[in-house]
C-alpha cells in the first residue's frame, strides 16, 4: 500500500467542476511528480490533498489513516507538510524567526505563557541546521523582507522542511528563478529525497523529469497520464502538448 | 513587533517599572498640570481595556470593532453581583471577570473561523445586538436610566478595609489592578502563545499549516481580551459609581480602536498606553478649545493608518533607531580611514 | 390575516428595493477596487444630511438668510435635493478612494481600519455640524400622507419610494449594460490589470466608480430620510444590509443583490409589523445567520455586474 493516496477526488466550484475521479498514489521514498497546463487542477488538488479543501466526493489516505477533510494541522502533527507556490512566509520576521515557529518542539509549547522565548537555544540551533540544509547559512538573521527571491523561495521550502515531515509537498519551487538558483533547488531537492517522501508540481519539466520516480499527469481536472519519465517521454499526449523541450 | 528571538525573560522591564513610577505617583502631580483625580483613574481603566484589546488588534491583528460591548457588560455584571449576590469587591470584579469572559467565548465561537472584514462586520453586529438587548432589557439594566447606586467597595485585606469612596483612594485600587495585569500581559505577549499569535497576524495561513490550531487560538485570545475588558468594566461601574449602556454603543467601540492604532499598537506592547493618555488628554485639553476635537482625533487616525500605521510607539522606535544608526556611522567612517 | 400585511409588505418592497440600490453602489465599488467601504452608511446618512440642508431652512445649517430660495415650492427644493445630494455625496466618496490609495497593495487590514475611521470621521462631522438630535425631512406634500384602500392604510411615500428605487436600479442597469461607460466598469470589474493594459486611466476609473457608489448612496440616503429619520448613527445601520445583501445576493450577480435586497427589505418590514422595537436588530440577526451559514470568499470574485 502506498504511503500516501488518494481514491476518486472530486471538486466543484459554483458551478465548475475543478477536478474529477482523481487517483493518485505516492510510494514512500520516491519523489513523485505532478505536472499539467496551468488551470489543469493541480494546486487546487494539492490543497485538497493538505486538507485546505474538503473534497465533495473521494478519500484521502495517509499510512493507512483517513485523512479526508481533516484540519489541516491535524495533517501537519501526522508527519505532512507543504510548501506553497505563492510565498506564505511571515514577512515580518527574520528568517530564523520564521523557521523557528514550524519546529515540532516549539509548536509543543504553543499554549505556554511563562516559557521563556530566547533562552530555547536547542530550537535555534535545529532551526539554524534547517537553514544551512537549504542555502541560507548566514542569512539567518535577515529579515524577510531584505531577502532576495531565490533566497525566500528556499526560505519557504525551510519553513516546510521545519516541521520534520515523512511527507512534503513541494508547490512549483522554481517559478521565477533563475537557472542558477534552480539548479542549487535541485541538489536540494535531490539531498531531501534521501530522507523524506516528495510529491512535487511543476511547470520546468526538465527539473521535474531529472528529479521525479513517477509523474502524473492532470489536465482538465483529471490525471490523464502516470508513469516514470522514461514513460512519459513517449506518450503522445506530452509529446503533442509541448511542455518545454524535453528532446 | 522586536524579533522573537531579542524578546526579554524579565518580569519586571525598565518601561515597566517606568510606568509605575509615573502611573504611582499622578495623584502627587496631577493637579499641578492642571487636571484631575478622577482623570487618573479613567486613564488606568481604558489602560487595562486597551492593552487587552491589543491583544487582538495589534498582536493577532484581529480587527474587533464591537468591542465596547464588552466593557459594558463588565460594569453591568458588577454592579449585578453587587446588588443581587455579595458586595464583595474580590467576588465582583471576579463575577466582571468571568461574565465577559463567558460572553466572551460565546461570541468568539461565531467569530473564530473567520478573519478580515467578515470578522470585523461580525463584531459590530454582536456590539450592537448586546448594545440592543441592555437598553432593552429594563428589568437587569434599567436601560437608558442605567444601574444606578454602585458602590465604590472597600478593599477587604484580612482584618483591614480599605476604604476606595474617595478618588485618590480608588485610584490606587485601579493602579494596583494595573500593576499586576501588565505584568501579567507582559509576559502573555512575550511567551510561546504570544509568538503564535505574532505570527497569525502575519500570515494564518502558514501558521496553520505548520501544524497550530489557529481557529482555537482565535477564539482564546479573544476570550481573553474579553476578560480583561470585563476587568476594566467592573473598575468602570465603581469609577462612575454606575452601569450605563452608552459605552456600549459603536461610537466607542471605535474610539477604543482609535486610540490603540494611534498609540501603535500594532508595533509596541505600550502602544496601547501612550493612545489612551493622549486620547484623555485631547479630551480634556484640546476640548476646553474645540468641541469637534473628536473629530481631530479621528482624523489623526485616518492620517496614521495611511502614513504610519506604526503609530506613535512606532514613530518614537523609528527616531531611536536612526540616531542610533547616525551615530556609528561616523565611527565606521574614522575605522576606514585607520 | 394575511390581507392585513398588504401595506408591510409594500413597505417591505420599498425598504428592499433601496437596500438594494445602497448594496449596488456598496458593489461597484468592491468590484473596481476590492475594497470593503466600511463608510458607505455614512455617505447614505450624508446624503440625507445634504438634502436636509438643501430642503429646510432650519436643516440645522445658517442659510435663513437665503429667503429667496428657500420660498420655492417643495416640490422645485426636493428635485434640486435630489441632484445636490448625490453629488456632494459623490465628491466625499471621491476623496475618500484618494486616501485609500495609500493602502493598496498593503495588508487589507489597514484598508479596514482607514474606511471603519472614515465613518467615524464622517459620523463626527455631521455631529458637529448638525448635532445629534434627530430631523424629519420635508418632503413635498404630493408624495407623503396616505390613502385608504380595501379598509387598509397605504403611505403614499412608501410607493413612491419603491417607484423611485426601482427606477434607479433600472437606469444603473441600462447605464451598466448598453453604455460604453457601463462596460469600461464591468470590465474593470472583472479584470482590472487587463482594463489598465488596454489603455483606461484605471485610476481615474476607480476614483470615478468609488464616487458613483458614493452617490448612489446618497440618493438611497434621501430616499430612506422619510422612513428612517436622519440620526448621525444611522450610518451603521446602513452598511449592515448592504453588506448581507451582497454575501447572499453573490458578489458578481446584479439581479442577485436586487433579489436579495427585497428580501432582507421584506425581512425587516414583517419584523416591524409584528415586533416594532426589533426591526433594526433583524438586520443584524440577518448578518449572523448569512455569515455563519452562507459565507463565501469575497476574493476570487467574478465580473461584479452580470446581471
């Protein structure tokens, strides 16, 4: 049975059905891949599948458990995460500050009122631990804001990484950077692969195709194509849709 | 709000302590700048209300603006408690405290899941059905008449009782009341509940989902703000030796807003104090020239909100900052050229 | 029974169809701007402050000393009235989206509080200039009074209100509709950076809609004079129904906020003819359960004028 999965998804809006009969599976260990043309579904599924939506129809499973419409940092305590594609960061902080909050220890302590904030020098080291794994060593004392775009884009994965999940979603990492900063986000994702269980959208198919185990594909709200890269690559439909050169 | 991680481990802070110097020994000087007792006291109560309103607005960023209500229901419950049950002063501002408080946690159970103009539109409708049924309701509040004849009860320390009758005397009740609660809200703000507050003001969503359960978090520290409130209340019906609806009403639910945004709340837990006492103060002063200086006031909010929404607080951090700044940089200057 | 509520439910049709009108402007403005106007009731309670001022030597203003004037018949003073009011409504609207522009971009917080402080603001001047008591509006005497029909009591004002209300509604929507104005602003309803792109001043735009809201707010304000009294805290109560019929109406259907808005105007007229002291409190009441119930995001909107 795999880790994560999700039977028979089904999402309106009003009147538009946003996805449809959606099945999908995650193996433990392996990075998979969603891909599709924009307004295809994708991140509408992701929030269904983070518990940002509840589902009209269908069943989320996390390691055996009924996830289905549960709060989302119900899902969080049970080991998922996420990143977000429009930058959820709180910008008011630095960038130590921000990580900090998501470590499981300090979310323990969330209702203490006489706990003393920065005698937790155990939470700041593990946070700047976090920081370092994503690029930013030396940086933690900046505050958001001051960052540079690929610099907060790895931020948002930090926040995610942060809470110690057994799965990540990963919500288009590389929109809007650069060939350098993306192909340090792919030793990054590749080093996080070792330890936690990716699922990733993504619109830069070669970073997708070079990183992913398996791919979905969703268009009009329905995943019309599974496979490894290998497979994909022959598929008619992604050879006809022409989603970045993948020659 | 200063950075989590500079946040102090002190109980008792130098503005603190500052504050009790100034707040302990008004009745010394008060008069020599030309004001009053009573003023005193009237500063301390919205004091205490304002800095539990900024629990929500400037910490959680939560825009209530039927807060008044609150108040209200305060001073109406101990004025009840002491006609109807035991005119103890403990058990009254207790009864105060826990009224508003249930009141409270009734309301926020509406108001919790939402955010924003949902929020705040909520809020004025609860303000205005409680402002609603206490003028109708004759039979408990008398209405528009008010709940007349509260007592100014003594303070019962063990065989000794404090008589509070006179303005000097209740103003030390107040200032002790004070004293205690900022303490109190001082280390709230400063704790691990403080910061995830910070943090939902900054970004809900994020908060949620690095696994804090933000609708409870919501609903507590609105509860909590309420029980304060109820506090300010209780000390409010004795102050005015009575329980009137008026305060209930929206006009001073916003000048509670008013006064918090103006003093910058949103930057500094003091932000709250410093928009009370100029409040008052502009009442009382600018007042005896104007009597649209109401309408200044307000105006004053409008400029803020859209030039410096830090407020005072914030305008006062950022001039620290800059001199501060000004000043090592002709050191650094001298070090380039050595 | 039922015969017996025929004139509660023609109050109930006028009060909703202004509602309705008040909630229309409330929209225009949130689909050009996504601004919440917390101060649209107290543009509706300017308006009728304005016409007070315009209509009654004694509204509170020193224009006695305009004797002339003041000696037209009532009937020549409310039509003037009717266009003054909207229009010094109007330019207060205009200069309040001028302060806000400050805001844009920023956390929607403060756009919140800067409209809430308006309608404080707004509430404090009309204090100052006309105090806080209540006013009763002259209206001409061929539409106020009543008449008897079928043994029941119908106010004549009530009619003409509806008649007036649904008039307006009907020139806003072939205004909105079969007028290039018209689709300048649905368009930049639904896509404000596409509008801006094709070459519209898309600030001019929205300080031009933000005053039209403004003005319609104004002339539902006159209009209402009569049956609501002019009070500086009507204001507030104003904003609560438009603000119901938009969430249960949907914030992009115009038809829907008119529909809505005779039924919270009935909801409140049947209130009254059974419970008179709750009538005002139904509104609120109305706002909870529509919240609680029915809320949807308010972002994420579709064009905000399709009929």
């Amino acid at each position: 049975m795999a880790l994560f999965e999700a039977r028979g998804l089904h999402k309106r809006f009003g009147a538009q059905v946003v996805l449809e009969e959606i099945n999908l599976a995650f193996e433990a260990g392996q990075l998979s891949g969603i891909m599709g043309p924009n307004g295809a579904g994708k991140t509408t599924c992701f929030n269904v599948l983070t518990g940002r939506y509840k589902p009209d129809r269908g069943s989320v499973r996390f390691d055996g458990a009924d996830i289905t419409g549960m709060a989302p940092h119900r899902i969080v305590a049970r080991g998922i995460s996420r990143s977000f594609q429009i930058m959820n960061l709180f910008d008011e902080y630095s960038a130590l500050d921000n990580v900090v909050i998501a470590l499981p220890q300090v979310r323990a302590r969330g209702f203490s009122v006489t706990h003393a904030l920065d005698a937790d020098t155990d939470a700041r080291d593990r946070a700047e631990a976090v920081l370092d794994r994503v690029g930013l060593k030396g940086r933690e004392r900046v505050n958001v804001r001051s960052l540079s775009y690929g610099e907060r884009r790895a931020l948002e994965i930090g926040v995610a990484l942060a809470t110690e999940p057994r799965l990540l979603f990963v919500d288009e990492p590389t929109a809007g950077l650069g060939t350098g900063a993306t192909a340090r986000l792919a030793e990054l994702i590749k080093e996080l692969k070792r330890h936690t269980t990716i699922v990733m959208i993504e619109h830069d198919m070669r970073f997708l195709f070079s990183l992913a185990d398996r791919i979905s594909v969703i268009h009009w709200g329905q995943v019309i194509a599974e496979g490894t890269p290998a497979e994909l690559r022959e598929n008619p439909w992604v050879r006809r849709s022409n989603l970045g050169g993948l020659a | 709000m200063e950075s989590d991680t500079k946040q102090t481990t002190a109980w008792l802070t130098a503005p603190i302590l500052l504050s009790y110097a100034v707040f302990g020994t008004l009745p010394f000087w008060i008069e020599a700048v030309g004001l009053y007792h009573y003023l005193g006291a009237e500063i301390l109560i919205w004091v205490i209300f304002a800095l539990g309103y900024n629990l929500l607005l400037g910490y959680t960023g939560l825009p209530s603006f039927g807060h008044g209500a609150f108040l209200g229901i305060g001073a109406y419950a101990f004025g009840l408690a002491q006609f109807e049950v035991w005119p103890n002063l403990w058990f009254c501002l207790a009864a105060a405290v826990v009224v508003t408080g249930a009141f409270g946690a009734a309301t926020a159970l509406f108001l919790s899941h939402r955010r924003g103009i949902y929020f705040a539109l909520m809020t004025i409708a609860f303000g205005q059905i409680y402002f609603f049924i206490a003028s109708k309701w004759t039979d408990v509040t008398h209405g528009e008449d008010g709940l007349l004849n509260i007592a100014r009860l003594p303070v019962p320390l063990g065989p000794v009782e404090l008589p509070t009758a006179g303005n000097i005397e209740f103003y030390y009740l107040c200032f002790a009341v004070y004293a205690a609660l900022v303490v109190v809200l001082w280390r709230l703000t400063n704790s691990p509940y403080g910061r995830v507050l910070r943090a939902i003001k900054q970004n809900e969503t994020r908060v949620a989902f690095v696994g804090y359960p933000v609708t409870f978090y919501k609903w507590s520290v609105f509860t909590l703000s309420c029980a304060v409130a109820g506090l300010a209340g209780g000390l409010f019906a004795m102050a005015q030796e009575g329980a009137y609806i008026n305060v209930m009403s929206l006009q001073w639910s916003g000048i509670i807003v008013l006064m918090v945004l103006i003093g910058g709340g949103f930057v500094s837990f003091w932000g709250p104090v410093l928009g009370v006492v100029l409040y008052f103060v502009a009442r009382d002063v600018l007042g005896a020239y104007t009597e649209t200086w109401l309408l200044w006031f307000g105006l004053m909010f409008m400029a803020l909100v859209m030039f410096k929404p830090q407020g005072l607080a914030g305008i006062w951090q950022e001039l620290v900052r800059r001199t501060a700044a000004r000043r090592r940089r002709p050191a650094r200057a001298t070090e380039a050229e050595g | 029974m039922l015969l017996h509520l025929l004139p509660h439910i023609l109050n109930g049709l006028a009060l909703g169809l202004l509602f309705a009108l008040l909630a229309l402007g409330f929209m225009l403005i949130i689909g050009v701007m996504e601004v919440i106007n917390l101060a649209h009731g107290s543009l509706f309670a300017l308006g009728a402050y304005v016409a007070l001022a315009v209509m009654a030597p004694d509204g509170g203003l020193p224009f006695a000393f305009l004797e002339p004037y003041y000696a037209l018949p009532a009937g020549a003073r409310y039509a003037i009235a009717l266009v003054v009011g909207p229009l010094v409504v109007g330019v207060v609207g205009m200069g309040l989206e001028i302060c806000l522009r400050r805001t844009y971009g920023t956390d929607p917080l403060y756009g919140l509080l800067l409209t809430f402080g308006a309608a404080l603001v707004l509430e404090e001047v009309i204090r100052s200039i006309w105090g806080s008591s209540e006013y009763f509006l002259p209206i001409p005497r061929e539409i106020s009074g009543g008449f008897i029909a079928g043994d029941l009591i119908y106010s004549t004002y009530r009619i003409y209100a509806a008649v007036f209300a649904a008039a307006m509604i009907g020139v806003l929507w072939v205004f909105l509709n079969k007028t290039p104005y018209g689709a300048v602003i649905k368009a930049g309803a639904h896509d404000s950076e596409m509008v801006r792109a094709l070459g519209y001043n898309l600030t001019r735009l929205r300080l031009l809609v933000f005053g039209f809201g403004a003005a319609l707010a104004g002339v539902a304000g006159i209009i209402m004079a009569p049956i609501w009294g002019i009070r500086p805290v009507v204001g507030v109560d104003a904003v609560i129904p438009a603000f119901v019929i938009i969430v249960l109406g949907g914030v992009g259907s115009f038809w829907g906020a008119v529909s809505a808005g005779i039924m919270v105007g009935l909801v409140v007229a049947l209130t009254a003819a059974f419970f008179t002291d709750w009538s005002l409190l139904s509104m609120y009441l109305l706002l909870l359960l529509v919240v609680t119930f029915r809320a949807r995001g308010l972002a994420g909107k579709s064009s905000v004028l399709e009929a």
